[in-house]
C-alpha cells in the first residue's frame, strides 16, 4: 500500500455561525501530518486527547493568529485505527469550537 504524505490541513475560522474547525472531520495515514491553521486573532489550543495518537509527543498544541501548527501521526508509531475525537479552544471565543460536527481525527489501517 502506498502511502500519500500530503499533509492534511485543518482551519479554524471565526464565521458567522461562530467559531468552527474546518473540516470537521479529517483522514489521516500513518506518515501524514495535520496541520492547523489559526485565522482568528487570538491563540487557539489544540487539545489530542488520546496519548495513544501521540507517543511521546505534547497532548497540547498551540497556534498563534495566523499561523500554522503541524502534528505528524508517525508511520513507525503503533497508533491503533480508529476515530480520535479532538477539541479545539479559542482564547478569542472563549470557548471551544465546533465546526459542523465536533472535531475528529480517523486513523486508517
């Protein structure tokens, strides 16, 4: 199987439904790298709930406005497939984002 190393990318955008993650739902290989970005004017914080999706690396992400922040699931790492339900806070909103649905990350076999 080959693999495709795209990064997968992920917004969060104040709208006029309020504050959203966009898309909502991502797909992502062993090998891939998510990358958020932050267009509101404050900080958002990634919150990776499950350890098991990130051996050895910071539940807790952090995006200034503006920019960008990258989580790479590793190929070598021994992530279980699976739906890894995240959140997303904004120091702007005050709050956590939503998005159409809550955000999820799926892991493919």
């Amino acid at each position: 199987m080959s693999l495709d190393h795209r990064a997968v990318s992920v917004a969060v955008l104040k709208t006029e439904k309020g504050f959203v993650v966009r898309p909502a739902q991502q797909i992502v290989e062993r090998g891939q790298t998510v990358e958020w970005f932050n267009g509101t004017a404050q900080p958002i914080e990634i919150l990776l709930p499950s350890l098991t999706l990130a051996p050895g690396s910071r539940a807790l992400l952090v995006a200034n406005p503006l920019q960008s922040v990258c989580f790479e699931v590793r190929a070598d790492s021994k992530v279980t497939p699976g739906v890894y339900p995240y959140a997303v806070y904004s120091q702007e909103a005050v709050g956590f984002c939503a998005g159409e649905s809550s955000p999820i990350m799926i892991i493919k076999e």
